[in-house]
C-alpha cells in the first residue's frame, strides 16, 4: 500500500490538466485524472477516494465542480478551487467557505503548497 497522498483533478482545459497532473506528480503525489466532468470526477471519486483534491470551479457548458466539492466535503477530504473568475463572489465558492481557491493562471508551486499544507 502507498503511503503517498492520492489527489483528484478536476479539470476541463486538457493542457492545464495535464500540467497539474505532472506538477503534482514530480511533487510526491499519486494523482486521479484530471477529469473534465464532474460525473466522470464522480465515478473515480467513489471508486476510490482520493486524499485531497485540486478542482477547476467552472468546467464549461455550464457546469461546475459544485457536486464534487459536495462529496469531498461530505468525506472531510481538504480541496482547493481554481478559478478565473473573482473567487469572492461566485456561488459555489461562498458555499464551501474553508475551501481555498487560487486564481487562474496558476502557479503550480501555490497548488503543490496547498496541497503539502494540507496534509
């Protein structure tokens, strides 16, 4: 059994998913995804949990990643958003006021720190 931390991406921008996927492997992280949905999020989150997660807030299309922050919540699983959009007044934000949201674009270090602070 791996005592590395598992995180679950949550993200619909291919490149971005795959620069997170990368950055938190070379940080020490086994990683889930990314996912560009949240059914698909979903799936791999009940099939088996991750430890933390990193979520894009808006995934396209008119969805979010609101479902998948339900879960984790419901799981005590620490997770941060990435967002382009102003963090302090999105809706979904202000639902999951312990959850931390960093701007986009990302630096990849500050993704990596909340991920390391969180466990």
């Amino acid at each position: 059994m791996s005592l590395r931390r598992k995180v679950l991406i949550v993200e619909d921008e291919i490149l971005v998913g795959m620069d997170l996927a990368m950055s938190i492997e070379d940080a020490g992280f086994v990683v889930s995804g990314p996912y560009k949905s949240s059914a698909k999020a979903l799936a791999a989150l009940e099939a088996d949990e991750p430890d933390l997660a990193v979520l894009d807030l808006n995934l396209g299309r008119d969805e979010t990643s609101e479902k998948v922050a339900e879960r984790l919540e419901q799981l005590g699983r620490p997770f941060v958003f990435l967002t382009g959009y102003s963090a302090a007044s999105h809706p979904v934000t202000r639902r999951f006021p312990r959850a931390q949201c960093l701007s986009k674009p990302v630096r990849m270090d500050a993704v990596t720190a909340f991920l390391r602070q969180a466990y």
